[in-house]
C-alpha cells in the first residue's frame, strides 16, 4: 500500500532466494529499498542473513541496465560494450534464424533456471516448443531435484518434493535427514525442528559432515559419500529382521515388496556397517527409533541424490519409508527438500526436456493434444523430449548439438559438473546469449548480455518447497531500460513472427492454468485474487472452489491402482574410486552466506563479511598429514581440473574426505573438479563424490591465486556420458595396517545344473594371494532367493576346501574359526551348485584376511 506524501509504498512479497520462500514486506518508492520478515506460514517471521541481505543488490552498481554486445559481432573475443534492445534483439533474431536455416531447428537451444517465476518458466518452455519448435530445452533444475522426482514418480506416481506441510515436522516424533542441512541452507525453517526438539522428538542426521543441523541432533552418522543407498537397504534388512514392517500398510497400499524384501536380504549389518562406516548399533537406533515413532519423517536432499545413483538412492529411503507405513500416514511420511526459489514450479511447466505444462510428458499423445490446443498449434508440430541438461551443455558447438543458446536465470560456467570443459563448450557455440541482472561467468562469454529485472520488479508465482503456490508482487519499478523475462520472451517470439505471448504475468498464469489442468500438477482453480486472499494454495487446485491439496496421499497414491510401487535398487560403488593418485573423497555442497553459483551472494557486502573466501575443509589428521594448517591455501585436484581454497582444519568432517562449497568460480571454482558421470534415470550428474588429491601451496593469503594454467588437465572431447552398472564395492586403506582385509561378495544370478555339478558362480569371485603374502577365510555369509537348497563350495587351487548349503529362501553364517593359512600364489574361488533347471539370485559374502 502506498504512503501519502513520502513516494513510497509497502508490499507483501517474498524473499529471492531459496525453496522456503519466506515472506517479507517490501519498502520501495525512494530508493533504496528496505525490507522486514513477514508472518507467512513457511518462515513466521524469520529470515536468514541473504534475506535480509537482499535489498543490497538492487541497486548494487554491477547492475546491469544496459544491452551489452559484442563490438565486433564476427569476434567473440572483442570487447562487450553497452548497447541498445534493438540492437541487441535483432543480432539475437539473426542468429536464431541463421542457425536454424543452416543446421535445422534443434541447433538452436534453450536453458533455464530453477530461479524463473511459474511464468517465466511456463512461457520459456512454450517458447522453445512454439517460437522456436526445439526440443533442445533443459534447466538448471536437473542438477538439484531431478533424482528425488524421478523416484517420487517412480514410487508414488507423483513429485511433489514435500507432500504435506512444513509445519508437520514440528509434530513428527522422529525425523531422519538424509544430506540435508537446513540451517545454512534454509535458517528459518530449524524452527519447526526446534519446535520438535522441546517437544522431545528424536531426530537423526546422516551426513559426512557435521554440519549445524548435524550439532543438534540426537543422533549424527557420518556415511562415506555415495553410500546412502547401502544403508537405506541395510536399514530395511533390519526393519524386516526385527519384526518393524507394518505388514498391513504394505499389503493394502503398496505393491512389489516381495521383490524389494530377496534384494536388502544380502544387506546384513556388519556388511552394511563396512560399506558405509555406520556402526551396526546406529543402524539399529534409527530403525527402531523411526518404526516405534507414531509420527515419523524421513527426508532426502541433494547429499542422498546428487549421485550417478540418486535416483535409487532416494527410492531406497522411500522403500523404508513405505515398508513401516510412513507416506500418507498423519503427521508422517517421506519427501525431499527442494533447494533453488522455484525448484518445485521450475520442473512442473515447461522448462525440462522431457516435459509439458502440469508435469505431462512430451512423449504422451493425450498431452501434447491438450497442450497443443491451448496454444493453438497442431500437436505434430511439437517437438518430443530433448537432451537432459549437462547433456545438452557437452554437446554445445557440435555437429547435431546446439549451435545457438540462450540462457536465463543460470550461470552454468560455475553450476554446471566438470565447469572447465562446459565452458570450452561455450567457446565453441556460433553465438551465446545471456539474460541475467550481473555479468556472471556464463555473461562473460556471450554475444549478447541482456538485464533483467530482479526479483522486487516483477510480478509472478513461485512454488516452494511445500508445493504451496505464492505470490511474488512487484515492490518497486526495475532501473529505466530493464526488461524482465517474460517480457523478453514476448519481444523474441513477435520478432520471429510469432503471435500469442505475452508480457503480462497475470495473463500468463491464467493460461498457465488452462495448459496444466488435467495434469499431475493441476493449477487451474489458482488466480492471483486466491492467492492473496488465502497465503498461497498447495497443488492439485483442479477448479475455482477447490481448497487445494497441502497432504498427499492420504487415502491412495497417484498410480493407476491407487498403490505406491516399491522398487528394488543395490548399491553400486561411485564412478570414481580414490587411487594412489588422488587418494581422498571429495564432496561439495553450500554455506550459510552464499547461494548457488554466487552471482548474487558474492555481490553483497554483507554476506562478503561472513564468507568472504571460499574454504575447504579438512579433517585434522589429513591436515597434519599434509602439512596444512588453517587458512593455508591448498590445491584440490581431480581428473578434470585443479582449484585451490583456502583451508578450513575441523573434525567435522570425516578423515578420508574433503569438503568444498560450490559457490565460486574462476580459479576456485568446486565444479571445475566434479564428476559429470549421470544417473541413468533422472541424468542427475554425480556432484557429490569423487576422486580427490590435496596440496599445500602456501600460507594465509588474503586473496587466492589462480592455479597454474599449464597445470590443468585438458577438457576432454565430447562423449557420452555412461551410466553406472552395479558391481561389487571396492576399498582402500587410508592408513599403513599390518593386515588387509579382502572380500569376495555380490549378489549373483544362478541357473542351477545338478547338486553334483558346482561351477563357478562369477569371475569375480576369485581371489589370488599375492606372492609373499599369506590369507585366511574367517567367515562366510550366504542368502538364497531360490525355491530349492543350494550350495556354495569354497575351492582352493582347485581342489574342494569348504561348502556351504543354503536352504530354500534361507541365509547361512559360518564362522570359519578353524583358521587355515593360505600362501602366497593361492587362487580361491566360490563355485555353486543348484538343482537341474532353478533359477535365482545368490547373495554371497566370503571374508578374507591379507598379511
């Protein structure tokens, strides 16, 4: 509301930055702006130090407010100089037409952000498939939620990262957080955990770090990075063993665990416990504390998923979740912690390759019918699915890639896995164009740089991280020149000759909803006048007297039979195992005073004072090890490239891994060392694991030098990027021992040949002691899926040693307590023996000692 006689005005909006969406009451008119926290249902007057924080930037002189091109359009290298719109579009136009006349019209690309209002990300979707008639659209998205949704879809039918309301947390008796930390992701959210706290809930922190929330846990387990989905079936092979599944939930309301309940049988606790490092009794804690709660949560984040196996990681959580009767229970349940402002109404519109307004895929007739006919466009003439997002970045400048991009609201030069070889990627485009308020990384290297409004200048919806669908009021006028994004769109389609968008954001909901309804994530019942009126409305809202939905699940899942669907998924090891070159493990992830790639964060003064420099952390004993003491400057190195940090010594974090933010570019930036290996399922790539080394450069410096050019490794040529296969975990020493120990284990398929012909049951299990060396087998551990006895026989240079019968849908344990010395040059192997013609999985586990 305005004020009479000073200018100004007052307005109820929301903070820009993450999935929590607090509200704020903005005053604007004289700049500069200032802000409060609001009372909104997610933050209730909270609001953490980038909130507050964010006025700063608005007026920040980074800003960009004019058109910058470059000034010689035939060299990408010369200079950006400011320009005007006009300009600016029609070099944008002309190579938009260009490209697509010379290498047809997927040459030509789009890439959004999880940042984009509903309609900004529902308009660039409709941009790409109408103006354009690309499929080559994907979003930043894809490396934050795209493993947790894929799992939902998978189990429930159904994303919706939280299916039930915040608040709930602060009712839930026991709470597991899964590579979650949201007091320094999302500080006013640790209320409701408080809240929980003081009533006496229980709550269990997994993680490798222990991180604040970690420090006021009940319980901390700190895994080895990638191994989530080993304990999550570990914990399952417990719940099953002591009786804890809720047998009557899983046969009413779930389909598949029969399968799920032969896979965790080969997950016993000490197998689990030398998998990940959590000790058998934690594993035990938290299965019982979460079985014997009457109101239990378990929740995943971007540690659990950002992995070449996230998608079956986070469906492991949700196999235990469902197996003791969690999702859809009152007060309980699973979900996954969305992170970007508009993760959840980022992914549901448009803006992924694979997608269609309301969460349809692109691939199904119906959709593209329904959708088609609101944009009056024949459905034939949509595009299908396109490359997935880093897939679409490596193949940028290739022959049958994309030769021409454009990119809002991203900075993928800093956000993006392997970043050095993305931005080579970038080099070699025909031409680039940015949409953003500052010159990021990805800016720098455009053709054509265009501002954007900010937040406080715009009008729009956002969806957090509840599925609860707010508003985003305008507080202030952008600087004379700006344009926001939707407007932007609008301008491009008119100058391709393209009718039909539209730069008014309440016109484009309006149809937003008309696109969506009938979808998984129906919005047609919303309008702007009910989200005012009522503090936002949770999805599905399928007509104007809907109430909207803010519990999923509660009376059947969204699957054509109304049942979850559990999942069998095993663990396999990360893409990247530590070698004698790069000897540690490192993990990435965020800081209280920072915020995705930086472009903003590192602009402020304030949150400058607080993160002024980007540190990596190390445990103690590496750092003495190394030579490293705190705020020494050391160089990270992988396969892919070399950045240095200065030092952060704790015991926070596990001796064997290292700990580096992601929000830096330039010569510190963390994504310069990532692995880009994808999740098969969602192509998530695997941010969060992988082969490290650590030096020692020098000493406190106040400012961090760049690594040696001449040092980093070449980005390597175009390829495409695999997906994991399982196979049986390797491991390392990270310290001299005078014993080794050795494992032949795995689970196998079997086809049996007679009781009296054993054969070899995989190559795998084979083991030679090497010379100079002597073994002894200490146990063996064996399942069997099959209907009939098995037996497996231990055989050493060939000759018979030990065997091992297993019974029908039995598991034996025996202790080989008779030790015999095996020498140097010994080969043992496992063979198997099965009944004529029965078929079945083995699960297998022979525990050797080396010395």
């Amino acid at each position: 509301m305005p004020h009479p006689g000073t200018g100004t005005r007052t307005t109820e909006t929301h903070c820009p930055y993450c999935s929590l969406q607090c509200g704020v009451t903005m005053t604007a008119g004289d700049r500069p702006a200032t802000l409060v926290p609001a009372d909104f249902p997610t933050n209730r007057g909270g609001l953490c130090s980038k909130g507050w924080s964010a006025p700063e930037l608005l007026d920040h002189p980074e800003r960009l407010t004019r058109p910058l091109v470059r000034a010689d359009p035939a060299d990408r290298t010369s200079p950006l100089v400011e320009s005007t719109w006009d300009v600016a579009l029609d070099r944008v136009v002309a190579a938009i037409t260009r490209t697509q006349r010379e290498h047809g019209r997927d040459a030509v690309g789009c890439f959004g952000g999880g940042g984009l209002t509903n309609e900004q990300a529902y308009q660039f979707g409709k941009f790409a498939r109408v103006a354009l008639r690309t499929s080559a659209i994907d979003y930043n998205g894809r490396f934050c939620m795209s493993s947790a949704a894929g799992a939902a879809i998978r189990a429930f039918g159904l994303d919706r990262g939280m299916p039930f309301p915040l608040a709930d947390i602060a009712e839930a008796d026991v709470v597991v957080l899964v590579g979650s930390n949201p007091a320094d992701t999302m500080p006013p959210a640790m209320q409701y955990f408080d809240a929980g706290r003081e009533r006496g809930a229980e709550h269990v922190v997994i993680d490798p770090r222990r991180t604040s929330t970690a420090r006021n846990a009940s319980l901390h387990v700190q895994p080895l990075p990638g191994t989530d989905l080993a304990l999550a079936n570990g914990l399952l092979h417990i719940a099953l063993a002591e009786g804890l599944v809720d047998e009557a939930y899983v046969a009413e309301r779930t389909t598949g665990f029969a399968d799920v309940r032969a896979g965790v049988a080969g997950y016993w606790p000490d197998r689990v416990e030398r998998l990940t490092g959590v000790p058998v009794e934690q594993q035990r804690r938290i299965v019982l504390a979460l079985a014997r709660a009457r109101r239990a949560i378990v929740l995943t984040a971007r540690g659990a998923e950002q992995h070449r196996s996230g998608t079956d990681t986070a469906q492991a959580w949700i196999n235990l979740a469902l197996a003791l009767g969690l999702p859809g229970r009152a007060g309980s349940g699973w979900a996954t912690v969305t992170g970007q402002g508009n993760g959840q109404g980022g992914r549901e519109h448009g803006q992924k390759a694979d997608q269609l307004p309301g969460y349809r895929k692109i691939t199904d007739p119906a959709a593209r019918a329904h959708v088609a006919g609101v944009w009056g466009v024949d459905p034939d003439d949509l595009p299908g699915p396109g490359r997935s997002a880093f897939e679409l970045l490596d193949a940028l400048g290739t022959e049958g890639g994309v030769r021409t991009l454009l990119v809002l609201a991203s900075n993928v030069a800093v956000s993006a896995p392997d970043a050095r070889r993305v931005v080579s990627r970038l080099r070699d485009l025909d031409f680039l164009a940015v949409s953003d308020f500052f010159l990021s990384e990805t800016a720098e290297l455009a053709d054509v740089v265009l501002p954007s409004a900010m937040w406080a200048e715009e009008e729009g919806t956002m969806t957090n991280l509840e599925g609860r669908v707010i508003r985003r009021r305008k507080a202030m006028d952008p600087p004379t020149g700006v344009r926001d994004d939707l407007q932007l769109l609008a301008e491009l389609a008119g100058r391709l000759g393209v009718t039909g968008f539209s730069g008014d954001a309440e016109t484009v909901f309006t149809e937003l909803g008309r696109a969506s309804a009938g979808g998984t994530a129906d919005y047609s019942g919303i309008t702007y006048r009910r989200l005012d009126d009522e503090q936002g409305l949770f999805w599905p809202v399928p007509s104007a007297d809907h109430p909207g939905t803010p519990r999923l699940f509660t009376e059947r899942f969204a699957t054509p039979d109304g049942r979850a669907r559990f999942w069998r998924v095993e663990h396999v090891d990360a893409h990247e195992q530590p070698d004698a070159e790069y000897p540690y493990v490192l993990t990435t992830g965020r800081v209280l005073a920072q915020y995705q790639s930086g472009t903003q964060t590192r602009r402020s003064r304030s949150l400058q004072l607080i993160a002024p420099t980007p540190r990596a952390e190390l445990h103690p004993d590496l750092a003495r090890s190394l030579g490293v003491g705190p705020d020494d400057v050391v160089e990270l190195a992988t396969r892919r490239g070399r950045a240095r940090f200065h030092a952060l010594v704790t015991d926070a974090v596990r001796p064997d891994v290292v700990f580096a933010p992601f929000h830096w570019g330039g010569g510190s930036s963390a994504n310069a060392l990532t692995d880009p290996a994808l999740d098969p399922t969602s192509r998530m790539p695997a941010f969060k694991v992988c082969a490290v080394a650590v030096s020692r450069v020098g000493g406190p410096e106040e400012r961090i030098a760049a690594p040696v050019p001449a040092t980093q490794p070449q980005p390597r040529a175009h390829e495409r990027p695999s997906a994991p296969a399982p196979h049986p975990p390797t491991r390392r020493r990270t310290t001299r021992v005078k014993s080794t120990p050795r494992f032949l284990h795995g689970v196998y398929p079997i086809t049996g040949e007679g009781l009296g012909k054993p054969g070899p049951l995989d190559p795998a299990l084979r083991y030679q002691v090497p010379e100079g060396r002597t073994a002894q087998a200490l146990y063996f551990r064996g399942g069997n899926s099959t209907d009939e006895l098995v037996y497996l026989l231990l055989v050493r240079d060939g000759e018979p040693m030990r065997w091992f019968p297993i019974g029908a849908k039995g598991d034996c344990h025996v202790p080989l307590r008779v030790v015999e010395d095996l020498d140097g040059g010994t080969v043992v192997e496992l063979h198997a023996a099965a009944p004529v013609g029965v078929t079945g999985e083995l699960v297998v586990d022979l525990g050797l000692v080396e010395v």
